[in-house]
C-alpha cells in the first residue's frame, strides 16, 4: 500500500466508514491535536530513561490511538468492531492512580510554577499544553455531536498527569520549580 492516495488534495479526508470532511472540521482538528500528544509523547520517550515512566507514555500512546479512532469514527461503532479502540473509565482510575503516587513524592503546590526545568521536564510540561489543547477541541466538537464522556475525562485526567510527571521528572534531576 503506498503511503499517498491523492484523496486529500483537494482538503479532505475520509473517516472511519467512508465519511469525508474538509480537513479544517472539528472532529479532524480534535483528533489531530490528540495525535500531536501522541507524537510528542514519543518523543518524550526518546529522551527519558526512567522504564517506568517510559512505560507508563507507551500505554497512554496505546490510549491515545483509542481516542483518536473514537474521534475518527461519526457511527460511533469503531469499539466494537476492535477491541483496542475501546476507552474506558479504568484506565481513568489507572491515570489517577500514577498521579497519586507520584504525588507523595513532591513537595505540596503552594503557588503556580513556571514551565521548564530539565528536558524531560520541559517536554513534560509542552505535553501538558497540548493535551489540554485537545480538549478545549474535543470539548467543542461535543457540543455538535455526541462524544462517550470518558474520552474528555481522560484528557483531562491526562493533563493533570503529565503535570505531575514534569514536577517529578525536574525532582529527580535535582531541578528546583521556579514560583510565579
């Protein structure tokens, strides 16, 4: 199969089942935010060397294909006809359960903190940024059509986990958070 099909030169792209829209659309931008996170969380794991955390990115780039093909897909349907496009409120609870406990292990907040720190830390924190970009979209494109609530509950649970893996990444290299 050869990477181009000519089908998008004319600025549109097709769905899951056949659908086209104009590449401008909002369900083509939600999901296209979803998929620059996931390409910046790869990158992220190309620079850590933290197994856990690297492996923990792997899952939620797995997650994030899900998310992206139940945005792809206007029928809704895509879950059941492959498994791994499914999302559910586990892997939620698996996020809070990583932001949990690497929570215990930071000082407590008691002020906003600057982005930046360490590389990892600093790409943590621009993965941060993005994934709540891609809310904001997906947000919006739930008010057009209906959008399984999880996919935004993961998102947003998502950015709250990344947030936490930059304080601890900067931690870790000794980094100390500036204030604002």
């Amino acid at each position: 199969m050869k990477i181009y099909t000519r089908k998008g030169d004319k600025g549109e792209t097709g769905l899951i089942g056949g659908t086209r829209l104009l590449k401008s659309a909002l369900r083509v931008e939600a999901y296209g935010e979803v998929d620059e996170l996931n390409a910046v969380l790869g990158w992220i794991r190309a620079k850590l060397t933290d197994e856990t955390i690297m492996a923990e990115l792997l899952q939620i780039q797995r997650d994030l294909f899900a998310v992206g093909a139940q945005l792809a897909d206007p029928t809704g349907h895509v879950e059941q006809k492959a498994e791994k496009a499914g999302l559910h409120e586990e892997r939620v609870r698996g996020l809070e359960g990583i932001i949990d406990r690497y929570d215990t292990t930071l000082s407590p907040l008691r002020a906003f903190i600057l982005p930046g720190g360490s590389e990892g830390g600093a790409l943590l924190h621009l993965a941060r940024t993005v994934c709540r970009r891609a809310e904001r979209r997906m947000v919006a494109l739930s008010q057009e059509v209906p959008l399984s609530p999880v996919l935004i509950t993961y998102i947003n649970r998502l950015s709250d986990l990344l947030f936490t893996l930059a304080r601890a990444v900067n931690r870790e290299a000794g980094i100390e958070e500036i204030p604002w």
